[in-house]
C-alpha cells in the first residue's frame, strides 16, 4: 500500500496519522513487514562504533529513536484507523443487512397481501360461477322435470289411446264377427227359401204338367 493511501485511510473515519519530517519514508513501511529488531540491531552496532564520533552516534541515535517513535505512532494510528474501519464496516454492513431484511419483509408481505387478494378474488369468481351452474342446473333440472311430466302425460295418453285402440279394435272384431255370422245365418235361411220355393215351383210345375197331361187324356178319350 502506498503512502498516500494510508495517509487517506488516516484522515478517513476519524483516523489521525502522526506525520514528521520522516512520514514519507515511514508510511511506506508495511506493518506486517516492517521488523522493529532491525533498529535494535542497528542501535547496538552504532554503540559499537567509535566513541570519538560521540556526536554522530547521538545524533543518529535520536534520528532512530524518532524514525522508531514515528512508526509507532503510525502503527498505533494504523491500527486504530483499521479498527475504526471494522466497526464503521459492520455498522454499514448490519444496516444494509436490516434494510434488506425490511425490504424482504416488505416485498413479502406485499406478495402475500396480492396473493390473498387474487385468491380471493379467485374463491369470489368460483362461488360466483358455482352458484350460476347451481342456478343453471337448477333449471335444467326444472325443464328435465317439466319434460318428463309431459313426456309421462304423453306416455299416459298414447297408452289411453292404444287401449281406445284396442278396445275399439276389439269391439270392431266383434261386430264384424256376428255381422259375418248373421249374414251366414240369412245365406243360409235364404238358400232355404230359395229351395221350399224351387221346391213349391217344381211341385207346381209338376202338377200343372200333370194336370194338361190329364187334360189331354181325357180330350182323348172324349173322342
């Protein structure tokens, strides 16, 4: 990360980053990097130098000992920026969680509200449509009924006149049964008559034939 960036991150969120003579060199060291012993190294080896350059030693003694402040302090800035960071992360993050869970709350409750209205709306259609069938089959089965009884009135009188039928049938049979006896009785008393008068014209025949016949026998015997 650049020095500029943590530098940013520093003034961001409420985050302050010590700055000195030294902060360009410090605020491109890496925390996870950057080793505190190699100033510890680098003390004792300047201890070990001569002591005749008192003044160098001291003055690069404090250079460190500044150097080493500084990126303490940084750390230390660092740290509580990073910490600030999280926090301010999970804040946003538990609102953006708690708008979203009101959202789908909403979203949900908007779902289940249109979908108890369609599906009563739905369940109002089909009474509705029930009700028009039950009305529908009421009359058909009005008219079924209407035209059964008529269709039974219609069995009853067919059946009435089928019986007239017969009956007159049978009646018809009868007469036309004694009229043909009655007839055969008169052919028969007729043919009767007509042999006593065939008989009675023979008979008269046959005593006028004897009767001339007597006649001319006794012209006959006159003479």
């Amino acid at each position: 990360m650049r020095a500029d960036e943590y530098y940013r991150m520093g003034k961001s969120k409420n985050c302050k980053v010590l700055r000195n003579k030294f902060s360009e060199e410090i605020l491109s060291f890496d925390e996870d990097s950057f080793d505190l012993s190699y100033i510890t190294d680098t003390t004792k080896g300047l201890n070990m130098m001569d002591k005749g350059d008192e003044s160098f030693e001291k003055k690069m003694s404090n250079m460190l000992e500044d150097f080493n402040m500084d990126v303490q302090n940084l750390m230390t800035a660092k740290r509580k920026c990073i910490k600030q960071l999280v926090q301010d992360s999970i804040e946003t993050t538990t609102e953006k969680v708690s708008d979203t869970d009101k959202l789908q709350i909403e979203e949900k409750g908007k779902l289940s509200e249109q979908f108890k209205t369609e599906f009563n709306l739905m369940i109002q259609q089909t009474q509705g449509e029930l009700e028009k069938i039950k009305s529908v089959e009421m009359k058909v089965e009005r008219v079924l009924n209407t035209m059964k009884r008529k269709k039974k009135q219609e069995n009853i009188l067919h059946l009435s006149h089928l019986d007239e039928f017969k009956k007159l049938n049978k009646e018809f049979c009868e007469d036309l049964y004694n009229l043909d006896r009655h007839h055969l009785q008169q052919y028969h008393k007729m043919i009767e008559e007509i042999r006593k008068d065939v008989s009675g014209i023979e008979k008269k025949i046959l005593y006028d034939s004897q009767k001339n016949e007597m006649k001319n026998i006794r012209k006959h015997f006159k003479f």
